[in-house]
C-alpha cells in the first residue's frame, strides 16, 4: 500500500499539531494530550483492514449539492448587534492586537 | 401543583381545558427547578421573567401553546446566555433565535431554561462541561450521559416536560437511555441547524427529549421542516407525524442487527432489549435477524469525520468578534494561542488536535478520505438492511449510566460508549431511544434503552414503531 492512502504514518507530535492550529498548551496538557491522541490513532488505523478499493467518498448524510438563494439585502443584524458581544471593539468595529508592524 | 409526570399531550389538556394556565404551568416548573436542581444541576441559567411574559400572552389553541420547553446550551434563544459550556463563550448573548426557536415560538412553546451539556457537545457523561457536573436522577454518584446530559437528566427528574437536544453520534439518544426518557435523533436535513452552534456539521441534528413517544411526536413536527437560513435541510414536505402514531407494528419486519449484540454489552442491557424484542413479536411483528458488517468501524469512523468537522467549525472562535479574549498578548498569533488555550477544555482540545492532523497535508488521503469511503460502506449496509427490514431494533447504550469520573482518564474508552448510536448519524437515518426497563446496580435501578432506527426522513414510522412498545410496555 502506498503510505498516502494508509495509516501507517506514525509521526504524530501534539505540539506541532497544536501550533497549526494556534492552540496553547501547557507542558502539563502535551503529557497528557500525546498518549491519549496516540492510543485513539492506533484504535482508528483499524480502518486500514477495509477494503475501499473503488468506493465513492461520502461527505454528508443528504443527496444535496449547490443550493442556491437570491442574493437579496434583508434585515439582518445592526452594526452594533454585531459588535455587542465583541471582547474589544470601538465605533463598531471590532479591535485586535496590531497585524502589520508599521 | 407538581410538574413532575406531566406529559406535554396531558399539559395541553389542562391547558385547553382552563383547569391550568401557562402562567401556572411556567410557576411550577420553576419551582420543580428550585427544588430539585440543586441534586441535579442540569440548568446553566433560567429566565423566568421572560418565560412568565409569554405565559401571560400564550396562544394555548396551537399545537405547542402554553408548552414550556427546555434548550440545550448550544442553541441560539435572543437575549439569553448561549454558552455552550464553555470557557471561550462566557458571557456571550445570542443576538437572534435559531429556526428551531422560532419554530417552537410560532407553535405556541416558550423556551425556558439553558440545560447542561459537554462543552460544544464534545462527550458522553457531561462531565466536560466547563461550568457543572449534572447528575443522574436515578443514582446522584453516575453521569446522565450526553452530550444532551442535562436536557435528558431535567425531562427524567420533573423538572421540565420537554427538552431540545443535539445529536451528532448519540448525544440525544443515549443520555435519554441512561436517564429513562424518550430522545429522539431525526434524520439528517429533516431540522435546520440555523442557529446551532456547530460542531460537526455533516452529522449534527436537533432533537427533542421527552417523557413519552406522543410528546417526541408533538416536538417534532413544530421543529421539522426546509428552512432556507440551513442549505443542508431537506426541501421535502413534512408528513403528519401523529396520524399514524397508534398504527402498530403488526405485519411489520424488525430487523435484530447481530453485531450489535456482541461481548462487552451488559447482560442486563441485552435481557431488556430481548425482552423488548420479545414484545415486538407479541405485537405481531416479524423479527429477522440482519447485518450491518461495517458496524464495528463506525466508532474509529466518527472520531475521524467528526473530529475533523469539528477542528474547521471551531476555528471562528479565536477572541475577536466574540467570547474570551486572553489578556497580555505580544501579536496576533501570540493572541489565538493564548486565547484558544485559555477558553477551550481537555476534551475540546483533543479534538481539535485529532481533527487538525487528519486533514493535515500528507495524511488527509489516509485518514479523512478512507474514512468518508468507510461512511459510504456503512451507508449502504443499512440501505442493504432496509431493503428487508421496516426498521431495525437494538441497545442505546451497551451500559447503563457509570460513575462519575470512571472514564474521564481514558478517552478511548469514553468513546465506546456510543458504539451503538453512531452509525445512525453516519448513515444520516432517524433513530429513537425509548425506555425499555432497569438494570440492577449496587441497589440502584438503573435505566435502560432501546434503539429503533429507521431509514432517512421515515420519522412517522420510526416513532409508529417505538410507540406500539411504549403502549405495550405500559410506560
């Protein structure tokens, strides 16, 4: 089998994970998270044993594709309802910690 | 008077009949809350001044009028706290109701009281709730299940008639089986999600949690139905859903799946469910034995598709437009980590991490692609088990509710408890749990559930199905 159709792919690293997608850890969390996550992917390779030779992929449960709606203006939340429950915002806009350095 | 035991269908008497009034009714559930709660803790937060409010103007002519119903902490209600039980969403205030609220309004219902559950509905016990641990009400020490933990404990101990709950691999279905109430996972695009918070949006759904069949019958058809702020519900007409309700299953043919009587499945649980079996065929229903081969991957199926929805869905909370901001940030990486650590618990995380690496570059064909081709193997056996079968009989949960803390050091293991559940979600069926009588443990009477499951959108025969039990049994 090819290893990019099979499990058999056993470099797994919590932290790298973890900064991919923006996560912080503590020391104490990775000792834990890592061989709990290595204990569920052992149980999940098992998924190797099926043959899937010529299946179709699903990816949700309905026989539905590209549905469509008129793009219309409707009466949907005012400026201020969208920024109400923001951790900082000002003149309705929401702040965030300095993106471009200038 | 004592909520406790009253039924939606026996409230609308009252209700009809001027012997109750909403305003009453919404007082003495109140006061069932009170006092029962605080051995439960199934509410996060109640709004009783509001709730008395649209007593005050209920309609009790319609279908729901009058009828207060309790909301898991994951639907949007406006102006109430919707916190998913999480640290990253304290504090934040829906700003709009989901369609499944204004459905429920529109019905005459009124929303009231935000229940318990595992943060974003990530667990199987409640126990990953960032807020409280909620109880079973038929032993305090062991967990009602979940994620629908306190929509299922509430509804058992009398504190509400009628709950919403989310299912997306059992969630609904197996605290429902573990606290002795009906709870009811409809089929995928039959209710639209707008204003749910999402965690797994190919297997999500919303469902009641209620006393009886009648009741489960009652809260989906006002729920039910396209919507267009959902793509993913189904434009297909909404049948009526009590017609048929009291039509029995004589003639019919159930299905027994046999892997799903297999080793590691209580024998009380089995003696029950073959018990119930045993009335089915009493019934003058068939009893066929059918396979599900692809059954014994659903587990390791899920916590691939799931984790992986999950790991995307959960990305917008990142501390900008709303929830927890961490303090002390040096950029905006620095802020994401610090923010996204800080506000999600140890279950949440797991996922994310699961999700994260098998959608990674490298390992998206091993994990995510097979598994979504297993999802279309376990598809096509219940497909296959219809083609021969009416409907398909089995346990909820292949234990009756555990202990508090017994499996929250082995994931894995917490995982298994909704062995039997997930398929349905996969496979995008309808499936109900119905109480189907006790186990003994230590003393305690202990709950136990049967599934029924039927195929996508056949919700009137699935609850056909569970009710002729329910009136067998005498429930």
């Amino acid at each position: 089998m090819q290893s990019t159709t099979c499990m058999d792919t056993p470099h797994f690293d919590v932290r790298d994970v973890a900064h991919l997608v923006r996560l912080g850890l503590t020391e104490e969390e990775v000792s834990e998270l890592q061989p709990q996550l290595d204990q569920v992917l052992t149980y999940i390779k098992q998924l190797d044993e099926v043959d899937v030779e010529g299946i179709e992929p699903t990816a949700h449960a309905s026989p539905v594709y590209n549905v469509f709606r008129a793009d219309v203006p409707r009466d949907q939340f005012t400026q201020e309802e969208a920024t109400s429950n923001a951790p900082q915002s000002s003149n309705g806009l929401f702040l965030v910690p300095k993106v471009v350095e200038g | 008077m004592d909520p406790s035991g009253l039924t939606i269908a026996g409230a609308r008497r009252l209700l009809q009949s001027g012997e109750l009034s909403s305003s009453d009714l919404i007082t003495a559930v109140d006061a069932a809350i009170e006092k029962t709660d605080p051995q439960i803790d199934g509410y996060l937060s109640r709004d009783y001044e509001s709730a008395r409010a649209a007593a005050e103007n209920a309609d009790t002519s319609l279908p729901l009028g009058g009828i207060p119903i309790a909301i898991k902490d994951l639907i949007n209600v406006q102006g109430e706290p919707c916190g998913c039980a999480s640290k990253i969403l304290e504090g934040y205030t829906a700003p709009y109701d989901a369609t499944v609220i204004t459905k429920l309004r529109a019905a005459g219902a009124i929303p009231f009281g935000r229940t318990n559950m595992d943060e974003f509905a990530m667990g199987s016990s409640t126990e990953n709730s960032s807020v409280q641990i909620t109880r079973n009400p038929h032993d305090p020490t062991r967990i009602p299940g979940g994620s629908s933990g306190g929509s299922a404990a509430v509804v058992a101990a009398g504190e509400a008639l009628a709950s919403l709950g989310t299912d997306t691999g059992g969630s609904i279905r197996q605290p429902a089986a573990l606290c002795g109430c009906v709870g009811l996972k409809p089929s995928y695009g039959r209710v639209s999600r707008y204003g749910l918070v999402a965690f797994a949006s190919s297997l999500d759904q919303i469902g009641p949690c209620t006393q009886t069949v009648e009741d489960a019958a009652l809260v989906l058809q006002a729920i039910a139905g396209h919507d267009p702020q959902d793509s993913t519900s189904l434009d297909v007409p909404v049948p009526d859903y009590s017609a048929e309700l009291e039509a029995g299953v004589k003639g019919m043919k159930l299905g027994v799946p046999k892997e799903y009587f297999v080793e590691g499945t209580d024998p009380q649980v089995a003696q029950r469910v073959d018990q119930a079996i045993e009335v089915y065929r009493s019934l003058g229903a068939e009893i066929v034995e059918v396979s599900l081969p692809h059954s014994k991957y659903a587990v390791a199926d899920y916590y691939i598709i799931a984790t992986a929805e999950a790991s995307a869905n959960l990305a917008r909370f990142d501390g900008v437009r709303y929830g927890h901001r961490a303090a002390g940030a040096q950029d905006l990486s620095d802020h994401y980590r610090r923010t996204r650590g800080e506000g999600f618990g140890r279950e949440v995380k797991r996922r994310i991490i699961l999700g994260t690496y098998v959608l990674s570059s490298g390992y998206y064909d091993a994990y995510y692609l097979r598994a979504q081709k297993v999802r279309t193997l376990i598809r096509r056996d219940f497909q296959e088990a219809f083609e021969k079968v009416d409907g398909l009989l089995s346990p909820t949960s292949p234990v009756p509710a555990f202990k508090i803390g017994e499996r929250m050091d082995d994931p894995l293991k917490m995982y298994l408890a909704d062995i039997f559940t997930i398929a349905a979600n996969l496979a995008g069926i309808c499936a109900i749990s119905v109480p189907c009588g006790v186990a003994q443990v230590e003393d305690k009477n202990l709950p136990v559930g049967l599934q029924v499951m039927a195929p996508s959108l056949e919700e009137g025969r699935l609850l056909r199905i569970a009710r002729a039990y329910e009136t067998a049994a005498g429930l």
